[in-house]
C-alpha cells in the first residue's frame, strides 16, 4: 500500500510540475459536469471568457447579456482606498433610477464627468445629434428642464407653431443682460405671446431696431 501511494505521488509530481512552469494551466470539470464552483479565481495574465458562445454573469447566474452585474460597476484608477471611479449602477429601491457618477473615495467627494471631451456631440432621444447637446422628443412635451430649489425652467417646441419656454417661479422672467427678440416684427406683442411677468430693469429689442420698455 505504501509503494502503491509512493508511486502516485511521483506520478502526479512529475506530471503538475511541466504544466505549472508552462505559464498555463487548464481547469477541467467533470463533476458536476459540466460546471465547476470555485470561491476564489486570480489570474495575472490575460483572461478569456465565453469566447464561443455565452454570457458572464457577475452577482447573477443568468446574464441577459454578454457581460452583466448585478449592483454597482466600478471603473477606478485602482488606487486603494484613495482611487476614483466612474461608477455604473442601477437602483432597485421604490424610486427606481439607473445612475452614472464620477466619485473620489479619498475625499469623499464627486467629481466631474466629461462627456465627448474629444469632441463630438451628445444627443438625447436622438441617435444624431447636430448639435453639441441635441435633445429630442416626440411627445407633445417639453424635452429640456433646468431646475433648482424646487423651481424650473422648461422649454422647447411643444408644437410646430411656437418655441415655449415656462417656469414655475412666483416673479416669471428675469433677463440678466439686455433681450433681443428676432422675429421679423417691430411689435413685440404681435410676434411674442408673454403670459406671466417679464422683468428686465430697461429696454427690450426687438430686430435690435425697436425698443420697448418692459
């Protein structure tokens, strides 16, 4: 018995030992077979996946794509507990949102995310932006809201008669600097529709020939 075990050792010592030194190593499964359960899997080199057919799941037994994860992707700089990541997530709580963030685990800050900083453009609801952001809806619905404190501005073209811009702000419309409104008409009221309050401290220009106090 004791030559018998021995005689195995040196058997699986000489055969381990080549494919360990060749810099590759072959995992097969046959039981259960096909597939193999390992707690831990590290390789240094270059890894290869489902190359045939298949997906890769992470934190899930069925991808419905060819890399899915369950809970947050992160994409860091690999600096420890000091990195910073672009951070893909999608939220399953009763508010449900999917989110993109830049963050700074060493500050604990956010940081900005720039987006076609080589150039290009980015377009939302449209597969071709003409501009450098380039928003689209088809719906009868504003397709841009700039909002702060509770307050808003919308604006777009609703319909194809008038651009609309509305706010939900007690005081309307404040410009900062002076207005000019092209339309083709020396009557502000004849080519504009204002409902609510527009408050500018001077003139306002129409065709940058007409001025009107507002």
């Amino acid at each position: 018995m004791k030559k018998s075990i021995l005689c195995a050792v040196i058997i699986t010592t000489f055969i381990i030992i080549p494919i360990a030194f060749a810099g590759r190593v072959d995992l097969t499964t046959y039981y259960p077979a096909p597939y193999g359960e390992y707690k831990n899997l590290k390789s240094t080199e270059s890894s290869y996946f489902a190359t045939t057919s298949g997906s890769v799941g992470i934190g899930t037994t069925a991808p419905n794509g060819k890399l899915e994860v369950t809970g947050r992707l992160a994409l860091s700089d690999g600096g420890g507990a000091s990195r910073v990541s672009l951070n893909l997530e999608s939220n399953t709580t009763a508010t449900s949102y999917s989110a993109i963030n830049s963050y700074d685990y060493g500050t604990s800050s956010p940081r900005s995310l720039s987006i076609n900083e080589s150039g290009g453009n980015v377009g939302i609801g449209t597969t071709s932006p003409g501009y450098k952001l380039d928003v689209y809806t088809s719906a009868s619905a504003y397709p841009l809201q700039l909002s702060s404190s509770g307050k808003y501005l919308r604006m777009g073209a609703q319909n194809t008669s008038y651009a609309h811009f509305e706010t939900n702000t007690s005081a309307g419309f404040y410009f900062y600097q002076a207005a000019t409104f092209a339309g083709g008409h020396s009557d502000l009221a004849e080519n504009y529709q204002i409902s609510g309050t527009v408050l500018r401290g001077g003139l306002v220009s129409v065709d940058n020939t007409h001025a009107n106090s507002v």
